[in-house]
C-alpha cells in the first residue's frame, strides 16, 4: 500500500522573498549533485498572465526550495540561476506547461527529463504526477489545492506545503521512470523528445481567437459575429490591462447573449454582463459604446460566418474531397494503432496524427515506399525513433484504394442487456 505523503520528507523551507534570500539558495542547490527538480505554479484562470506565482526547487545535498518570483524579481539574479546550472539536467513534470514562464524569468534549460512525458512513452496508464509517484514510488501525494489561486498574497501555509511534495518526490521519480523506460528499450526515445521540446518553436498565435468563444453555433449572421469579435478584443485588451482572465471581466455566455440579443439601453447591456461577471467596477459604458459602434459597421468590414480553409480540411470531409487519401487515412491510423498496441504506448506518441495526414493526403507515386513515407513523416516534425517504428508499417497504407469500415460504436449498457436477453442461452 502507497504511504501517503502529507509533508516534505525534509520539512517545509522558509518563502524566500528577496534578492538575498534567492542568491543564497542558488549558493546551497550548487553545493548538490545530479539533476534539479523544479515547478512552477501559476494563477490559471484568475490573471490574464502566464506567470510564475510561484517556483519549488530541489536537488539533492542542495535542499529544497520555495521561491516568490514576484517579490525576489532581480533579472540579473535569475540569470545567475540560470549560469549556474547550465550543465545541468532539469526535471520538469509536464514541461511545455512550464517551461513558458521559467524562459520568462531567464531560466532555459539545455538538458530536460519531463517525467510524465516520459510515463508516456513507457506506456504507463495514468501520468499525473501523484498517479506515478503512487505506482513507481509507492508514494500516494496529496493534491487538494492544485486549483487555488497562486497570485493571492501572503500565500497560505497549507498551498506551500503543497507545492513543496510537487519537487519534494520529483528526483527519485526521474529515476524511477529512466529505470522502467531502459527496461522497456525506450529511454533514447524519450530523450529524442525531451531534446524536442527544447528547441520547438513558440506556437504560432491563432487565427481569430475568437471564433472559439463558447456558444459560437447560435450564431447565424455576420453583424452577431462582429459584435462578440469587437466585444472579444476589447474584453481581452482590458483583461491584459488588469491582469485578470478574460472568463472573469465576463464569461462567454454574456457575450454572445449581448450580440444575439442586442440589448438596447445601457441598463440591459450592463444587467448581462455583470451578471456574469467577477469583477467590480466594470467600465460599462465604454463595453456599450463599442457594442454601439459595431452595428454601425457597414457590410463590407463585417467579419466572414466562416474562415476561408488553410491547410489539409478535418478529417471527417476526406471521405467527399479526397476518397483516395481517404482510404489510405484509414488503413493507416490503423496501421499506427496496431503498431502503438504492440509498443504499449499511445498511438499519438508513437507518431502524431497531423503526421499522418500530411503522409496520406498527396496520391502518391505509384513506385512510392517506405522513403516517400519517410519525407514526409520528418517534414510533418518527426523524430527519428518515431520514423524508425512506423515508416515500414504505413508504406501498405499508400496503395491502398478502398477504405477500411469505420470501427464499432460501442454498445450500450442497455443495448448489452438486450442481447444478453434475446440469446439462446437465456
């Protein structure tokens, strides 16, 4: 039975809240040895921002640290952190949340372990981490104030013990996971992805953002869709502003009630906002006179009902636009899923889907093998192990001109019962 960890094994350290305090932390972590724990807590859906609230660091013989980047902000120091431990390996749990506002404060790492991308490509079942801790350490952690809000100040003594099990456990499950991931043959594959993360490049910001607002199919004409777009930007300005998420200044649902029901006063404008809002103090007038300044928009700056299509379409038009690519899409997801199951890995580790498409998509010459499949997996962004374990096992997929049944919906528990009554045996 996992024990279950309710304190840091080593204690909880003193909030270091100052320049002084973060330099000589950085003076006990180099007096360590091996790699550095570390994880970053941000205020997720309460600040517009992407920022550390928050930084736990761990190294063995180094001690275990607790860090307010807020108030012990001196570039120059975090630099120093960053100097000082180039060489160094760091283990981040989940790192493409992290590593963002690590970079914002001058930490880039060169070396990475990402414990629960590894757990994927392991194939381990659950790759939280209290679920790996639980199954590869025996230790159960505690995680009841994992949504708490890290921005409030002073932070509470129950977050901070918390935070430190995050680091506290994080040394012995790098380990723990690089043994399991040499025993399954697959630990230079995950270092080809870790490698990966370090160099992706940012992800490109997204075309009309807004078009994602929630309650978007109850739209139906192009003046409603100007009026949560202007009402989306100026939200999103004055949330930047504050430093407040967006779904706080008001949630989508007032926004797209406010265009599809066009309120005519400011009384009724401002009653469907705050509502549906936690902030205080809304400049209501200055959302109404946008709102009004948009149904004066003439026809031709109204934003189009859809985007003109970019890239390869969804996958659920293939079958109309591009029978051919269709059926060879279909042989090969199932070609990737036979291969990921005989891995014990989950297929979208094994290759990504989009690289699939694209190696599908293009009829292909008919000399076409396992080069061509090769070109356009690496060019999709795969990495060698990947091209390595699947290249041979799509080249059938490219010639294949009928498309596989689509599988079974799976049954349910009613329609089980059913057929359990109507068989002969009952």
């Amino acid at each position: 039975m996992a024990e279950l960890l309710l304190a840091p094994r080593y204690g909880v350290p003193t909030l270091i809240d100052s320049d002084e305090g973060l330099r000589a932390a950085i003076q006990e972590l180099a007096l360590g040895t091996g790699p550095i724990a570390v994880d970053a807590e941000r205020a997720s859906g309460y600040r517009y921002s992407q920022r550390a609230y928050l930084i736990q660091i761990y190294r063995r013989g180094g001690g275990l640290h607790l860090i307010d980047p807020i108030a012990a902000n001196n570039p120059s120091t975090w630099a120093l952190m960053d100097e000082t431990f180039k060489e160094c390996e760091w283990i981040i749990h989940a790192s493409t949340q992290d590593l963002p506002c690590l970079r914002e404060l001058g930490i880039s790492p060169k070396s990475l372990f990402d414990t629960e991308l590894g757990g994927r490509i392991a194939g381990c079942e659950r790759v939280g981490l209290g679920a790996l801790s639980e199954e590869l350490l025996e230790i159960q952690l505690t995680k009841e104030h994992s949504a708490v809000d890290w921005s409030i100040r002073p932070l509470k003594e129950e977050w901070l013990v918390y935070a430190a099990l995050d680091v506290d456990v994080l040394v012995d499950l790098r380990d723990a996971m690089e043994e399991l991931l040499k025993s399954r043959g697959y630990l230079d594959y995950a270092r080809e992805d870790f490698a990966a993360i370090l160099v992706a490049p940012p992800s490109p910001a997204k075309r009309d953002p807004w078009r994602k607002t929630s309650g978007m199919h109850k739209i139906r004409d192009r003046m409603t869709l100007a009026i949560v777009r202007d009402l989306y930007a100026a939200r999103d300005l004055y949330a930047r502003k504050v430093d407040v998420a967006p779904g706080r200044i008001f949630n989508d649902d007032a926004l797209v009630e406010i265009a599809t029901k066009r309120p005519l006063t400011v009384d009724l404008f401002g009653k469907m906002i705050t509502r549906r809002s936690r902030i205080k103090d809304q400049p209501i007038a200055e959302w109404f006179d946008i709102y009004r300044r948009t149904q004066q928009l003439p026809k031709e700056e109204l934003p189009e009902l859809r985007l003109a299509a970019t890239g390869l379409p969804p996958q659920k038009l293939w079958k109309d636009r591009n029978p051919q690519g269709y059926a060879r899409l279909t042989h090969a997801r199932a070609a990737v899923i036979e291969r990921a199951q005989e891995m014990g890995m989950p297929a979208e580790n094994l290759i990504s889907p989009e690289a699939v498409r694209q190696a599908m998509w293009n009829n292909p010459d008919p000399e076409a093998g396992k080069s061509y499949i090769e070109e356009k997996l690496q060019a999709a962004g795969a990495r060698p192990w990947q091209i390595e374990n699947i290249a041979t096992h799509l080249v059938k997929a490219l010639h294949e001109k009928e498309p596989l049944p689509p599988p079974p919906e799976p049954e349910s528990a009613a329609e089980s019962e059913a057929h359990l009554a109507s068989s002969p045996e009952n």
